[in-house]
C-alpha cells in the first residue's frame, strides 16, 4: 500500500515538473519593461508628449504682437498726362513690453496738387511750396491712463507663458493617468497568470488521481464509487481551468491595448509572454513619510498645478478688467526732419521747431461691459478658489485612501500566508490518514479545496497589493517618466 502511494506522489512529482519545463520556454515580460514600452510608443503618452510644444508655439504667437511692423502707402494721381500728386509714406512701428509704441517713417509727396499738409512750409512768403517734399520723423506713442500697466497684447503673452507651465502640468497628469490604468490591467493579466497556473496544476493533480484510482480499482484495492468521487472533482477542475484560462487570454488582451511599436502600429502580447511577480515585494511606508509626501503633493501635484494656475490666469483677466475700467488717453509726439528737391535742410530746432504731436481719448460713459467683465472675472477668481481647495483636499484623502489600502492588504497577506501553511498541512494530515486507511478521498478533496481557495485568495491579494503602491504613486503626483 505505501509502495503505490508513494508511486502516486511520484507521478503529481513528474506532473509538476513537467509543467516547470514547459514555464522555462516562456518569455517574462516584467512591469518595468512593459510600461517603457507603453511611455515610449503608446499614443496617449505621444500626445500629451506634444503639449509642452504647443505651449510654447502659443507663447511665440503671442510675442509676435510685439514684431516690429513695416508698412508702406503709394498712391497717386495722373490729370490730363500730368502728375497731380504722389505720395510714399513709409513707417515701421516698434512695440514694447511697457506698452509704449516706437514709430519711425517718412513722408514724401510729389507732384502739382500736393496738399498743403503733405507740402514744405515757408515761412517767408507763408504758402507751400508744391515740389518734391520728404518728410523724416521718429517718435512715440504713449498710454497714459488705460494700457499703462497691461494691455491685451501684454496680458495675453503673459496667459502664454502661464499655458506653458500649465501644459506640463497637464503632460504630467495625461501621463500619470495611463501609467496608473496600464499599471492596474498588468497586475490583473499577472493575478490571472498566476490563477491560471494555479488551476492548471491542480488539474493535473486531479487527473493524475483518476487515473491511480483506476487503476486501483482494476487491482481491486478500491472501490469503484471512489472513482467517481476522483471523476466528479476531474471535472470540476476542468472546469475551473477553463475559465481561468479565459480569464488569463481576456486580461493579455486588455493589456495588449497599451503596446504599439515605432511605427505606431497596434501589438499582440504573444502566447508564450508571461508576467512577472517583481513589484509586488513588500515595500515599508510609514506615516512620517506619507506625511511628507502629501505636504509636496499640496503643493506640486499636477492636479493642484492646474487649478493654480488656471487661477493665475484668471487674475491676470481680472487685472486687465480692472485696467479697462480707466478712460483711454494716448499721447504721441514726433520730432522730424526734412529733406526737400534732394537737398538736406538745416536740423535747427528739431525738437522745439520740427516735430507733430497728438493726443487721442475715449471713454464709455456708463462702463457697463467693463464693470460686467471685472465682476464676473471676480466670479471666477471666488471659484478658482473653490476648485483649488477642493482639489487639495482630494489630492490628501487620496494619498491616505492608498496608504491605507496598502497597510491593509499587507496585513491580509500575511494572514493569508499563515492560512496557505495551515491549509497545506491539514492537507498533508488527511493525506496520511488517506494513506493509512482512516479518511476518504472526498475529505482529501475538500482539504485540498481549502488550499485552492487559499493560494487564489494570496494571489489575489498580492495583485491588490501591488496596485496599491503604483496607487500611491500617481496619488502622490510623482512624475512618472
């Protein structure tokens, strides 16, 4: 009797090695590896890897509102084959980021019926003189009321140059999303992985016992009912097999939607890929440092960035608002100098005798749009407010929610662990009383159901387990890449 059960135990023995053979032809694909190819290749991280250009594309646009400007005006006019007039006026406009504009031209008129305006001056005889005329000047143009402080042009550089920061936060945040679902489908494909090789062995644990029942019962040293309890639990692990292979292809196929290679094209996980347990070691984290981690995500989570900056923006509208609340008044002024029939006239004076000035005003009279536009942007500053408190107090709920959860599955997994070994080695017991005549196989099987049920529990788990430490890196708002 013990020379054939020991038999037995030799044939589970070869069963299982031959299964370990089979899992050394395997290819491990380890998270690290999986998620470098998922950062590098995937689309959503290419995307949200094109954000800090656009920004910076929106900062160009919006300094080229202080490209220097060239403009010219030609036109004329022909009476009767003769040359009424012709005029040139050339200008090129500077602005600048204090609001000041700096302008510089000439004018030149020509012709029979140039205007007295457009003409030389003389003094002596009090009357213009219709010859060829140029007219050099350089000056600038002055905000002394509304656009003295900000103007549209500065205000929207500056949103710009707010966007770019946004924008990273916002690459961080894209990225740290995929890095966290990525993350959560692996460990579900390794937690199927691992229920499946768990089935499948003791698949063959249940197959070999049929077939030592049978041919036991053929010696008669059983009776044949045991074959059907030996049947009964074959099949019940076929079945249980089946589905946690079902379950294992399904997971490799949600994974696969995370692999695409250089040329953008979707990849397949292969059937000889398998996962790996590294990442899910246990890993100490105490309150001091969650306590650390939560008072620098307070201040850089990406989450946070956003609705800071997003408020920032607002208070730039709110002080442009408030700047256009303030009456428009422009002063411009523009020594010149004149050359007229090709000769240089004497600079004499330039500043107190050659020059043009002007001023322009305007002012709503009820300010209605403006006073609308700055209280709403104070709406919106209140509910800027608002969001980013908001959005602090979730950003730490959720770094405590994964700090806990990873205390909690660590401790299940150690009283799991402790009912793995306790289930194994009352297994063990009614295998020997099994062997000595005192139990029956159906208690075999419950025991040995005990253990199943166990091991799939610790490899459950250990998945949660190690979710919840890539959980508490993406609540903590770690750059992922």
């Amino acid at each position: 009797m013990k020379r054939v059960v020991r038999l037995f135990f030799s044939l589970m023995y070869l069963s299982f090695f031959s299964q370990h053979l089979v899992a050394q032809d395997s290819i491990v694909l380890s998270f690290d590896t999986f998620y470098e190819q998922v950062l590098r290749y995937h689309p959503l991280a290419k995307s949200a890897n094109l954000l800090p250009e656009m920004a910076k594309m929106e900062i160009r646009t919006a300094r080229g509102a202080f490209d220097p400007v060239i403009s010219t005006q030609v036109y004329g006019k022909q009476t009767k084959g003769d040359n009424s007039y012709t005029y040139v006026e050339p200008q090129i406009k500077i602005p600048t980021l204090i609001g000041v504009d700096i302008k510089a031209g000439m004018d030149q008129s020509d012709g029979l019926q140039v205007s007295e305006e457009k003409s030389k001056y003389d003094p002596v005889t009090q009357s213009s003189k219709q010859v060829q005329y140029q007219l050099f000047y350089a000056g600038i143009s002055v905000p002394v009321l509304r656009g003295l402080m900000t103007d549209p042009r500065r205000n929207a550089l500056r949103q710009a140059q707010l966007l770019q920061t946004l924008n990273e936060a916002e690459q961080v945040s894209l990225i740290n999303k995929l890095f966290l679902a990525s993350a959560k489908d692996y460990w579900d494909w390794q937690q199927s992985y691992q229920k499946y090789v768990l089935m499948q062995q003791n698949f063959v644990l249940a197959d070999t016992r049929l077939n030592f029942i049978k041919s036991r019962i053929f010696g008669g040293e059983e009776k044949p009912i045991d074959s059907v309890e030996a049947w009964v639990e074959y099949k019940r692990r076929e079945s249980l097999l089946a589905e946690a292979k079902v379950e294992f292809n399904n997971a490799a196929l949600l994974l696969s939607n995370y692999l695409w290679d250089e040329q953008g094209n979707a990849m397949q996980l292969a059937s000889l890929v398998i996962p790996s347990s590294r990442g899910s070691e246990f890993q100490r984290v105490d309150l001091d440092s969650i306590q650390a981690l939560s008072k620098r995500a307070e201040a850089w989570h990406p989450e946070v960035q956003k609705l800071a900056l997003k408020l920032n923006q607002t208070e730039l509208e709110r002080k442009l608002a408030l700047e256009n609340l303030k009456p428009q008044l422009n002063l411009e002024y523009y020594p010149f100098q004149t050359y007229t029939a090709g000769s240089r006239d004497e600079v004499d004076g330039l500043f107190m005798k050659n020059y043009k000035f002007g001023a322009t005003f305007y002012s709503s009279v009820f300010l209605r749009k403006e006073r609308g536009k700055l209280q709403l942007t104070n709406y919106k500053i209140q509910q800027g407010k608002f969001y980013l408190q908001q959005g602090k107090r979730e950003v730490l709920n959720n770094i405590l929610v994964a700090y806990n959860d990873l205390n909690t599955f660590d401790q299940m997994m150690r009283i799991q662990q402790e009912l793995v070994r306790n289930a194994d080695l009352l297994l063990i017991a009614e295998e020997t009383r099994f062997e000595s005549g005192e139990s029956s196989l159906f208690l075999v099987n419950q025991r040995e159901r005990s253990l199943i049920e166990a091991k799939a529990k610790l490899v459950e788990l250990t998945a949660k387990y190690a979710k919840a430490k890539y959980q508490l890196q993406w609540a903590s708002g770690t750059r992922l890449f």
